[in-house]
C-alpha cells in the first residue's frame, strides 16, 4: 500500500509539472539548467578569450570550408569553434559542393509546416557534414514590396504564414544540432539604399506585421541566433537600436539567445554593445568594432560594462549549448548523399508548383495525344533559373554560366557575386518532357548563348519560336524574372532580363493557342498575355531537380497544389509601394500601415490578377459544415469539412481568414490554415485552432496586444474564394 502510495505521489508530480512547467525551466533564468552551464562556462573564460568570442572573422581564408564568417573557440574549455555558413537555399560554401533546393519563397507557396521543418533539416545536413555549425537561411522580411530583390528568399507577405514555416524550418536546422538564425532584423523589405535607408514604421504596424514573423519563430521556434538588418528602423540602424533589441527581443519577448550583426551592420562599440547586440560579424578588409582593441577602449573608458560583455558571451554560449554544438560540434569532411538531396528537393518543387490558369484543362497534358511538342525560352533545354546573392548556392553539385549581358536593376547592373544565376542541371525541361512523353518530338526554340544569356530575343530566334509553335501541338514558353540581393530592386514587376519575353509569348501565344507558359520567378509578374495563353504554372526558382518536377505536374504524374505565398497584381500602380511615379523610396515611409499585399487590394478594393492563397488543382474540394468554438482564454476553434469532389487524388490548402472589428483593420488577415491530401471521394474534417493574439490588434495605448471579441471567421480556398463563413 505505501509503495502504490508513493507511485500515486510521483505520477501527480509528473502530471503537474507537463501542464504547470515550472519557473525554474524558463529559457534564458538563471535557474534554466542551460543558462547555468553557460555562466558557469563563462566565469572559467579571460577577458581575452571572451572578446574572441564576440566577433567573427572574414573572408573564407578565415573560415574553413568556404563560409561566411568563423570565431575560433577555446580549446583549453572544450568550447568548439563556430564556423558559419549562408543557407536560404542550400549551403552557401564557396569552395565544397552542395544541393541547390527550391527558394524558400518556393517553400511559403507549399504552405506545408513539415516540409519546412525537412526543408531545414536537409540543408543543415549538408552544413554539418561540410563543418559548418550555424546556418545563416531563416529570412522572413514581408513582401512589402513585391519588386524587392530578396522576397525569392523569403516566406512571402503574411507574418502568420512567413512566422509558422519560419519556426519549423528553425526546428529542423536545430535537429541537426546546427544552430540557426532567423534575419533580417527589422524592417528591412527592400534592396534599394539597404545599407543606410530609413525605414520608418509606426508601432502599431511594426507589432502586428513586421515583428511578428519573429515573434512566432522564436516562441516556437526557439532560434540560437537573431540577425539585425542593414537598414536603419525609426532612425536609429537595426543593429543600434535599444528598442527592438533589447526593450522588444530580450526583454518583452524573453529572447535567451544572442544577437549577430549582418556582415558590415556594425557601425559604432559602446552604442551597439549597450543597445543589445551581442556578436559583430566582420571583415579583413574593415574595421572592427568589436575588435579587443575598441571593446577594451569602451570598457576602460566605462561606455560599457564588464557585466554587458559578459551577458553578449554568456548568450553565446547559452546557444551553444541549447543547440547541441557545444557537446556535438561537427567537424566536416563528411560524405553528403547528393543523389537523395536532389530526390528531396525534386520533393519540394512539386509540392509548391502553384496553377495559375488552366482553360478548358489544357492540364495535364496526355503523351498519347502530343507528336511534336515545342519547349521554347529561358535556357529550358540547359537550365532553371535561380536566386542571386547570399541566398545563392555558390558551388553547386551541378554546373553554372553567368553571362551578365542585358541585366538591369534599379541601382546595380552585373552580376557581381552573383555567381550562377543559371544552374545548369542534369535533367533540363526539354528532357524531363522526352522523359514523360517519349513517343513525342521535342524541339527546343530560344537564346543559347551561354555568354549573354540575358540578351534579348532578336526577330529571327521569336520568328524561330513561332514557326516551331505552329508546327507543334503544345507550346511550353519557359519566362525567367532574375532578381538577387545586393543587386537593387526590379524596376518593375513586367518581365525584364530580357525584357522582351513579353513579346515572345504573345508571338507564340499568337501561333498556337494550345501555349502552355511556365514561370520562373521570386517575385510576382505581370502577364498582358494572361487571356491568349491556355494555362499558365508559377514554378518559382526550381532548384537542381526542379524541371523534373516541372515536368510531372504537366502531365499530371503530380497535381499542383501550391498557393500563392504573395499577391500577384494585375498592374504596377496596383501596388501598396508604387506612388506617383514607381520610384523606390531610399528612406521607405510605411504610409500603408496594415494593408500590405492582400490587405491593401482588399481594402482599396483592386483586383488583383491573382490573389494571396490562390492555386488550381487537377481536381476540385467543396466546404460545408462550419462550426466556430471558443474557449474561456479566446482561443478559436475551427471546423468544417473539406471534400474531394473530382477523379483524382489531390491535396488541398483550406484557409481561415479572420474580420476583425477595428479602426485601421483590414478586412480580412489570415488565421489559420490547414494542407490536407484526399482520395477521389473522400471526406475529411478540419480543425484549425486560432490562438487569441491572431485575433488581436496592437494597443499602443496599453503596449501589448489587445484581444477583439466577435471576430468573424471565413473559410475558403485563397483570399478572395470564400466559400464559409459563421460569427
């Protein structure tokens, strides 16, 4: 009796400590057991070997294996060095050989948690097995502005959406024992002027859009690194900036992890110290700011204190060891299985495919039926097109050509470290088709000059294209919209480099009225051809395996299932950043407020070309029997049922959008959504659970959230297909 006595006792402790955590197992307390190693670590250390510590060191022949930055550790501890390398779309080494996956916008248009979280944990497989110990590929800046040269590496313009996959993407980075870092930290939305540009946002804004993608992935995510941006954020820059480093990060959102500049972000020693960065991530070629010199200089002048620097090594080691790299460093050299890397990102391509236009269902196309196919632009029988700058797979396992001819940006014209914007892959389009349709004749029509690859399409090579479109009974048009950090901002969302794609597809759209167009993209585009082309697929930037998938989803081998992750205007003046005359602002003012992408054309009330959430499929779902449940705390609990009503299987991305009743609202946000695959026939129940801050405003009064009963609840298939709706 004493001894069931005594198991009763340990079973009700155990019960009570899962639903009632104790304070002592708070991140970041000195009663965390992680926080207490890293103090106690940290008391062992010298000052010498702490300032070592706090600042990271480039170009790659400081960092071995061809990364980004390296702070060497301390042998005598056991404290490992951390050698870092940039990951958005796979390990960005410059000198080993690595996979090159589907840009993350790619990712955001799959609108799939757990391939998120495999997303992340792949590529820190490849990182780990080449010695790096971070990966520097979390972006989640919002699609303010759709001409930006960096929304491909992003997760589009929701902050529900962008934070959820953004949180399980840190989670699989973190399951391979490699830390991560979400960026850029804040307010940072375009290319033009990065470096020193104003971003000037109200609080409100900066709470209920801007901040929260970061808020989500850290609460669920639990990052080992926060990067701040390049940008100045309400006057002061990012990386200086107490209010949302210290006030807003650590303090607010308890954040126990350290803050790194992004390379070049440092400007001064004792203000960024005291603001709340924690780690400088510099260069050989410029000075310091972290540097022994200027840290001593700081302390000994009391412009910082001792106990400052001791917090920014403490963090450091805290993520360290949270992130298991202080007990499991990876050491490199080890064989990476690209065969199955490639499989996995051939993966993810198809699951982000999203239809845009399928008339009279041109798609999936029928090999039996097709004798001549003609596959026409954009390199498709050599190449996919893919992302430039640091989110660029800079030695990719497949090869490259970099011609710069005919490129333009709104502030750069080049290719600079843009190394391959062109990935040559061992399977092209023109292949993938032979592949599915063998009895076929497939020709290839376009530009095929590997030293100008972005030169436009002169008369004859269109004359070309048509002549083969009206021989062939489908026509595949291949347009690629090139884009990269560093490089400025497009200067308009109408097909560029070359600029004449336009023109190729209405001639060829002209000739056949069976042209099939496929996109190639990090942005959304404009399409004056919408209406003569039979189908149209957003393919984003493919990766090394995305023609293959390409190829699949054309013959329906895959149904598309993709939603839009961003709105897809129907003209430039359309958009919330364009003005009177479409110049990019140097110091944007985000006059906007909440109405960002859906936001604004909902509450402007334009139509788009295509909206947030949109994607066909191959067969077609119906919604019936919503029912709204809350909770005493507010949470909201959705449920209705999805049913596929067509002849084949396919999945679906069933979205709840909220109205929320309050001066300066938009009419609809997003709350919550659910990817669901179904059998012809089949049924299935969803339950989407709305927590109380998504159904919350920013009171700047109060300075904190502020929940707003009554909500209204919509449910349907994109943004503006609403097919449910309850109070």
């Amino acid at each position: 009796m004493q001894s069931n006595r005594g198991w009763i006792v340990v079973l009700l402790v155990t019960i009570f400590s899962v639903f009632h955590p104790a304070k002592a197992q708070e991140s970041g307390t000195p009663n965390d057991p992680v926080w207490r190693r890293a103090d106690e670590l940290l008391k062992k250390l010298t000052l010498d070997e702490k300032l070592q510590l706090i600042l990271s060191k480039y170009p790659s022949n400081a960092s071995p294996g061809g990364g980004g930055g390296y702070i060497e550790g301390v042998t005598r501890l056991h404290i490992p060095d951390i050698n870092m390398s940039d990951s958005s779309t796979g390990s960005g080494s410059t000198t080993q050989p690595s996979s090159t996956f589907p840009a993350t916008i790619a990712l955001a248009a799959s609108w799939d948690r757990q391939l998120s979280y495999d997303y992340g944990s792949e590529i820190a497989i490849q990182l780990r097995a080449q010695g790096f110990a971070m990966g520097l590929g979390g972006g989640a800046n919002l699609t303010r502005e759709p001409r930006g040269g960096r929304a491909f590496e992003y997760l589009g313009e929701d902050p529900l959406l962008a934070g959820e996959l953004l949180a399980e993407r840190t989670k699989g980075t973190q399951s391979q024992k490699v830390m991560a870092s979400i960026k850029h930290f804040a307010g940072n939305e375009q290319e033009t002027n990065r470096m020193g540009g104003d971003s000037r946002i109200d609080d409100r804004t900066l709470r209920e859009l801007y901040l929260l993608p970061f808020e989500i992935a850290i609460e669920q995510g639990h990052p080992a690194s926060v990067m701040c941006s390049y940008n100045r954020l309400n006057g002061d820059y990012a990386c200086e900036n107490s209010v949302l480093l210290t006030d807003i990060l650590k303090t607010q959102w308890h954040f126990p992890g350290q803050v790194q500049s992004d390379w070049g972000a440092t400007h001064t020693t004792a203000k960024a110290i005291s603001a709340g960065l924690d780690e400088e991530e510099g260069s050989d070629a410029g000075p310091s700011y972290f540097g022994r010199v200027p840290v001593l200089f700081a302390l000994t002048n009391h412009d910082i204190t001792q106990e400052r620097v001791d917090d920014m090594v403490r963090r450091k080691l805290y993520s360290m060891i949270a992130s298991g790299v202080m007990d499991n460093p990876p050491h490199g050299g080890e064989k990476i299985d690209f065969d199955a890397a490639r499989t996995f990102a051939q993966s993810v391509e198809e699951q982000s495919i999203v239809l845009l236009k399928n008339d009279r269902r041109q798609l999936p196309l029928s090999a039996s039926r097709l004798k001549r196919i003609a596959v026409i632009g954009a390199h498709a029988d050599v190449a996919v097109m893919s992302g430039g700058g640091s989110a660029d797979t800079m030695h990719p396992v497949t090869g490259t050509f970099t011609g710069c001819e005919g490129l333009e940006f709104v502030d750069h014209n080049g290719c600079g470290w843009w190394r391959n914007p062109w990935l040559k892959v061992p399977v092209p389009l023109t292949k993938a088709i032979r592949e599915l349709s063998p009895a076929s004749e497939v020709e290839f029509s376009g530009v095929q000059d590997e030293q100008a690859p972005f030169r436009a399409y002169s008369p004859g090579e269109i004359a070309d294209a048509v002549a083969l479109a009206r021989r062939s009974d489908i026509a595949i048009v291949v347009v690629a919209q090139p884009a990269g950090e560093d490089f400025g901002d497009l200067r308009t969302l109408s097909l560029q480099n070359p600029s004449n794609q336009n023109a190729l597809v209405d001639a060829v759209a002209s000739a056949n009225p069976h042209t099939i167009v496929v996109i190639e993209s990090g942005n959304p585009i404009l399409m004056p051809w919408k209406d003569k082309v039979a189908a149209i697929i957003e393919a984003w930037y493919p990766g090394e395996a995305g023609a293959r998938a390409i190829g699949n989803v054309l013959f329906g081998k895959v149904d598309p299932s993709g939603k839009l992750p961003f709105t897809f205007p129907a003209r430039d003046e359309d958009t919330p950043t364009w003005g009177a005359t479409g110049a990019i602002s140097k110091d944007p003012v985000y006059s906007e407020k909440l109405n960002i992408g859906y936001r604004w054309y909902d509450a402007k009330k334009f139509g788009p070309l295509f909206e947030f959430g949109y994607g066909l499929s191959y067969t077609h779902f119906t919604y019936s029997d919503l029912s709204l449940k809350r909770d005493p705390d507010h949470t909201l609990r959705v449920s209705f049922t999805v049913k596929n009503d067509g002849t084949v299987e396919g999945a679906e991305v069933p979205q709840v959008y909220l109205g929320i009743d309050y001066a300066g609202e938009p009419p609809l946000r997003l709350g919550g959504w659910s990817k669901i695959r179904l059998k012809p026939g089949e049924s299935k129940q969803v339950d989407i659970t709305v927590s109380p801050r998504t159904q919350s405003v920013w009171d700047t009064s109060s300075t904190n959230w502020r929940y707003i009963p009554d909500t209204v609840a919509y449910v349907g298939s994109s943004s503006r297909d609403i097919r449910l709706k309850e109070r």
